[in-house]
C-alpha cells in the first residue's frame, strides 16, 4: 500500500456525525444522513452543499440516493422521499413502530427493515404499505432483494418468487428469505449462533451470504434454504459484505483483537482467505446484539442503534 494521501474536499456542514453516505448513479451528487437528524445533498464536484433534508425526528439511520430522489430513514420510525432538486420531502411512509435500521429502492419499490422485527415493502409513489413479513423473532437490521427476472425459470420456482424474493437478517440468529408477492416466508436460514448483521447477494448463484457477530460468514442457497458453506477465519463480528464480480470482500470489526482486516475470497473455493494488512480500531460493544435476547421493546427503549461500523450506541430522542 502507498503512503497517505491528504482529502480532496471537506463537507463539513453536518453538526452530528454521519451514519451513511450515499453516492448518485451518475457519481455527481453525495447523500449524507447524520445524528443531527438532517440528510443534506452535496456536489462531488466542489463539495458544496445542494440541499438541506429536514423534517426527520431523530436521527437518520440509513440513506439512498437515486436519479430523482432522495430517501431516508430515521429513529423517529418514519421514511421520507425528497426532491433531490429542490430538498422538498415529498412523502412520509409511517407504519413501523421503531426504528427503521435500512431501506432498499428496487423494482420500483421500497423496502425497509425495522427494531420492530418486521420488514416491510412500500409503494413508492403512493407512500402505502403494500406487504408486511413477519417472523422474526427480534430486531430485522440488513435486508437484500432478488428481482424475478434474476431467479430460475422454472415452473416451481416463478410461482413462489413472481414478485422477487427479500432476504432479511436478524438479532435473532437467523435470515429469512420471503416471497414479496404472497408475504410468505420462503426459507429460514439458521446455522448462526449470533446476530446477523449483514448480508449481500450474488444475484446469478441466487446465492445470500451472511455475517454475523459469530465470527463466521455462510453462504446459502435462497431457494432451497440449504447452507452452502462457512468462512470461519475471522476472529471478530463481520459487519460488511460485498461481491465484485467472482470474490467476496469481507469488512470485520473485531470485538477482542481491536483490528479490522479485508478479506477476499473466490466464491467457489475453499482454500484459506488470504489477509491483507491489518488496522487498528476502536472495540466495540457488539455484546448487546446477542441472539439469545429477543426483546426487540427493549431495544428500542433503549434507543440502541446499530451504525455501519458495527457499533451499538444507545440515543435519546431529539429535542425540536
């Protein structure tokens, strides 16, 4: 690796810190939800700010950011779409009943997921709950989504999955695959012995693969339920998952060792990963995320929030 570099621009206008940040498909425009309870859009170009989101309770969990809108979740329990143009929020969705951890814009839809332990599915231009999927039995923090055109032709298989499949993860230990059309729950994926905290899909394999704060990453086949295999190398929490390609790059936090390392690993081997060079984290309190507790009342009453970074904070509501 290179010697260090110094920052292209500085955006600097938030006055809490940034949960998430999201980056426009045509990469001119930056979104940033923040613990101030503001989402503010800015240019890639000079790093001015475009717009200020405001409206938003408490803070902001979770952004995306598309061609023409903008969307956020928040503690407050609500998602809201915004005019990218003008920072108008142009609709509230309202019905989960603590915080809202992720969202997902897909196939013209909405999705999120919830310390209430349902995820759900929205209209996004009409702003109304269209499905609710629930059954897990603690806090839904990552979810992905498989259109239909992505899964297998065949005859059982377009019947079970004519609206896609959602993939959701939980406190609880396990994944759950749900069928969006019907609400049914298609598959659980159990072989975790801790939370999971994230997941990705490899769209063409109809492959998910988890991580948990069990140390471990397992890939699984979301139409039959069967678990493909188990990446054991990590020694803390596996926070992030991303698949470029044919590899799976792995992001950890570790819980005891205080380090953070990258991996990668081709999906079809089993030969150890290989690790690149470790760096130096602060240790977090994953601890609170234990799979065996599965009072998500407690947890919201807590205000627990689970950022990116694998850290667990507990927030009081903010002061308007």
């Amino acid at each position: 690796m290179g010697g260090g570099g110094s920052a292209l621009r500085v955006c600097a206008d938030h006055r809490g810190g940034i949960n998430w940040l999201s980056l426009s498909p045509d990469g001119q425009r930056l979104l940033t939800g923040s613990e101030d309870g503001t989402a503010r859009l800015w240019s890639t170009a000079d790093g001015q700010c475009c717009a200020l989101l405001q409206g938003h309770e408490s803070y902001v969990t979770f952004c995306q950011l598309e061609d023409e809108a903008a969307f956020t979740c928040s503690a407050d329990c609500t998602i809201r779409r915004w005019d990218v143009l003008t920072g108008q929020c142009l609709q509230v969705y309202r019905g989960h009943t603590s915080i809202v951890n992720r969202i997902l814009v897909a196939n013209n839809q909405l999705f999120s997921s919830s310390y209430d332990r349902t995820a759900r599915v929205w209209s996004v231009d009409k702003g109304q709950m269209s499905r609710e999927f629930r059954g897990h039995r603690n806090c839904v923090l990552t979810l992905a989504y498989s259109a239909p055109w992505d899964l297998p032709s065949t005859p059982c298989v377009e019947e079970a999955a004519a609206g896609g499949l959602l993939v959701t993860g939980s406190t609880d230990g396990t994944a759950k695959v749900w069928q969006v059309a019907s609400g049914c729950c298609h598959q659980t994926l159990r072989g975790h012995t801790g939370a999971v905290l994230c997941l990705v899909l490899d769209t063409p394999g109809h492959t998910a693969f988890t991580g948990s704060t069990d140390a471990t990453i397992r890939a699984w086949d979301i139409l039959s339920g069967e678990q493909l295999r188990v990446f054991r190398e990590h020694q803390g929490s596996v926070i992030c998952l991303e698949v470029p390609g044919e590899k799976l790059q792995v992001t950890v936090s570790a819980v005891e060792s205080s380090s953070s390392r990258c991996r990668e690993k081709h999906l079809l081997q089993e030969q150890p990963l290989q690790v690149e060079q470790p760096f130096q984290v602060e240790q977090h309190a994953l601890h609170s995320l234990n799979a065996e507790d599965t009072s998500s009342e407690r947890a919201g009453a807590a205000r627990a929030h689970l950022l990116g970074d694998g850290r667990v904070r507990p927030r009081a509501r903010m002061n308007r």
